[in-house]
C-alpha cells in the first residue's frame, strides 16, 4: 500500500495539468480542482437520491476523487478524440484504468452501477457548472448548452440511469443544471 507522502507524490501533477487542453479559458482549472468538485457533487448526489438506493457515500467520494487520477500520468486524452475513434477510446480506457489502479490501488470493480452513474453524472454537471461560470466571465467558447453536451447527457448517461429505475430523479437533476438563473448573464455568486 502506498504511503500518504508517496500518494501524495504520485498524484501532485495532477494540480498542474489544466483540464481544458484545446480551448482557451479565463480562469483555467487544474485536473485535481476538477476531481474535487466531482467528489462533491457526486456525494450531495448521493444525498439526494430516494431512500430505496443504497450508496456507499465513502467508497463513491474516493472513487469520485480518484476518477481522473491516472491523467497525473497520462495526461488527457481530449473526450472528441475518445468519441470519434471507438477503438481508441477502449485501448484508452483500459490503459487508465490500469494506471489508475497503479497509482492509486482503489478498486472500481466494488464502485456499484449506481455509483459509476453518479460519478459519471457529477463529472458533465462539473462541466456544465464550469463552462457556465465561463460564461458569465465572458468566454464563448465553452459553451454549457452545446449540442454535444446535451446529447451525452440525454443520450448514454440517460439510459443509465433509466435502467437503474431513476428515470424521473436524474431528469430532474439535468433540469437543474440547465435552471434559467444559472444562465442568465447575471454574475457568478462568490460569497
């Protein structure tokens, strides 16, 4: 098992290696910033799930927080890249995994299909989230209600959670996200 100085080590480059490679932003933002809200949003997720789910918040904030790890090696691969060539988006996720597991010795294999939904779910709602503060900051370029985020989130991580029987409860975050005050073009609450 590794030490927490040695983890530490392993994992560091991850607040150097900037999230977005191919588009400019005004407030650039770290793998590990990223990894960070994931976990949270992924827990307060959890939180909001009924009763009938059962979720081990523990296990789901460390996956969550180590969903990225392997980038402090690998850095990214952009997700057009993994979207138009299939076969390189399997060899690609095969290799993060194994580096994943290497650096970190955390075992998604335990991680339920309700907690990789939410992981999942949390990482396009850190997105949106980001690329909306964008936004009122004045970059055009990311773009929260881009065609393309809209159809993964109504596409492939729709069904998901459809076929996990949280149909209406994942609708309803996606509306959320997409609330007409997070929108509009009044400033970014910081208080």
């Amino acid at each position: 098992m590794r030490t927490p100085p040695d983890l530490y080590r392993a994992l560091t480059p991850l607040r150097h290696i900037k999230r977005f490679q191919q588009h400019a932003c005004i407030r650039p933002i770290s793998v590990a910033e990223h990894s960070y809200f994931v976990s949270i949003l992924a827990d307060r997720y959890a939180q909001s799930l009924p009763d009938t789910v059962a979720v081990d918040r523990h296990r789901l904030v460390v996956g969550a927080l180590y969903h990225d790890a392997e980038e402090a090696w690998t850095g990214d691969l952009p997700h057009p890249a993994k979207r138009l060539m299939p076969e390189i988006q399997r060899l690609w996720e095969e290799l993060e995994g194994v580096v994943r597991r290497h650096l970190t010795e955390f075992d998604y294999t335990l991680l339920t299909n309700v907690e990789h939904a939410l992981i999942k779910l949390a990482d396009w709602a850190e997105l949106i989230l980001y690329c909306q503060e964008e936004r009122l900051s004045g970059n055009g370029a990311l773009d929260p209600a881009s065609d393309t985020i809209k159809w993964l989130l109504r596409g492939e991580l729709s069904t998901q959670f459809q076929t996990l029987g949280l149909k209406d409860w994942y609708r309803e975050q996606v509306d959320d996200l997409y609330c007409p005050a997070l929108l509009s073009d009044r400033p970014v609450y910081a208080g």
